[in-house]
C-alpha cells in the first residue's frame, strides 16, 4: 500500500510539475509580449490606456506565480 501511496505521490507531482511549467512558460510569453508591446508603443509615441489597464491588472496574479 505505501508503494501504491508513493508511486502516486510521484505521479502527482510529476503532473504539477508540468502544469507549473507550461503556466510559467505561458506567463514568461505574456510577458515578454507585453513588453514588445509596450516598446512599439514608446517607439510610436503612442498611448493605449485600455491595454496598460488590463496589464497592470495582470501582471500582480502572473508574479505570484513565479
């Protein structure tokens, strides 16, 4: 029965660990996005205050993540 308990406990965290890492991979992508983003807009003098919302709004639940 313990083999059985840890065998599944290795399998879990197996699969957590892999969900981790694809949302970080997913987190690091938004982010490096947001940042291009970001430079377009500085290099065109140009303002977009519905996005700077929703990034603002974001980026604190990603970085609890990380």
């Amino acid at each position: 029965m313990k083999d059985q308990n840890d065998s599944l406990s290795l399998k879990n965290y197996q699969i957590n660990k892999k969900i981790m890492n694809h949302e970080m991979k997913k987190n690091n992508e938004f982010y490096k996005n947001c940042t291009e983003y970001f430079e377009f807009l500085r290099k065109n003098s140009t303002v977009d205050f519905e996005f700077e919302d929703e990034y603002y709004f974001t980026m604190p639940a990603i970085s609890s993540h990380q």
